[in-house]
C-alpha cells in the first residue's frame, strides 16, 4: 500500500512540476522538517492529486480559479505552470482567470494574467486582447517586468481572450 503511495506520489509530481521554475513547496517543506515534508508530499501529491475522481486538467483549472481568487500568486505560478504540463490551454487558463476575477471584490485578473505571463513568455509569443484593447508583447522572455503599451487592435472585437503568435 505505500509503495503504491509512493509510486503514484513520484509519477504524479513528474507529471505536474516537470521543468517548473522556482522552489517547490516540497523543496522549501524539506529544508524545515524533511519528515513532514515526505508526509505531506505523500498526503498532497500522492493521495489528492493523483485522485482519478476528475481529470488532472480539470483538477489544475480548478486550482488556478482558486489560487487567482484567493491571490496566492506564488502557489499560482506553480500551478499555471501545471495546468500546462497536464495539457490545459492558455486559452482555458486566460478563461478561468478572467471568469475567477468577477468573485473578487476588486478586479484581480491583473494577479491571474501576471502569473500566466510569466509562466508562458518562455515558450511562445501571445498576444492578450482585451474589451478591443491589444496588450502588444505582453508576454516577454525576459524576467524583468516590462509594461505593455495597449494599441487598438483593428481585428478585436468586444470579447476578450488570447491568440497565440507565430514563432
């Protein structure tokens, strides 16, 4: 039965964090307490996560809604950079984030797409359209933040979203 714990705990990190960026909350839990680090790992990771309850997409949208309502930007980056190794779009995270940023009191889609930006700058070119507005080269490759000039884009339309641009 641990075994078993343990083999999924392994296979359902490797398909979640692969190549994600920064410290994981295990790295961090371990550097503390390296027996409750493996315990909650197990417990997270190898019994919640690896659930087949619903899909792990699913799971990862899920996750993403919370984290950009409650603004838990760390654990957000984290977990966008998750919803993408399991298979989610930008396009579905973009949606959960900004359908997520109606609960909060104030607009928090400027938390959700901060995260998204960082997590998907590297791999690929975006542009984000917003109410007809053009953020132009809002997702960069560079860590340093950068402000995005808005241009009126002649192709939007009233509807908000993303569109992937060629390499």
């Amino acid at each position: 039965m641990e075994d078993d714990v343990f083999e999924k705990t392994k296979k359902t990190a490797a398909l979640y964090f692969k190549d994600v960026e920064g410290e994981r909350p295990y790295e961090l839990w371990k550097s503390f307490d390296k027996k409750l680090a493996n315990d909650l790992s197990l417990f997270i990771t190898g019994r919640m996560y690896a659930r087949e309850k619903i899909s792990h997409t699913t799971r990862q949208l899920v996750t993403v809604a919370a984290l950009t309502v409650l603004s838990h930007l760390d654990e957000l980056k984290l977990h966008i950079q998750a919803a993408l190794n399991v298979g989610c779009a930008p396009e579905e995270i973009a949606e959960v984030i900004f359908q997520t940023s109606t609960l909060r009191r104030r607009s928090g889609n400027e938390f959700g797409f901060e995260s998204l930006k960082s997590c998907i700058g590297r791999k690929r070119n975006v542009a984000c359209f917003v109410n007809g507005f053009k953020y132009n080269d809002i997702f960069v490759k560079s860590p340093q933040t950068v402000m995005p000039e808005f241009l009126r884009h002649p192709e939007a339309t009233e509807t908000s979203g993303f569109q992937l641009l060629p390499e």
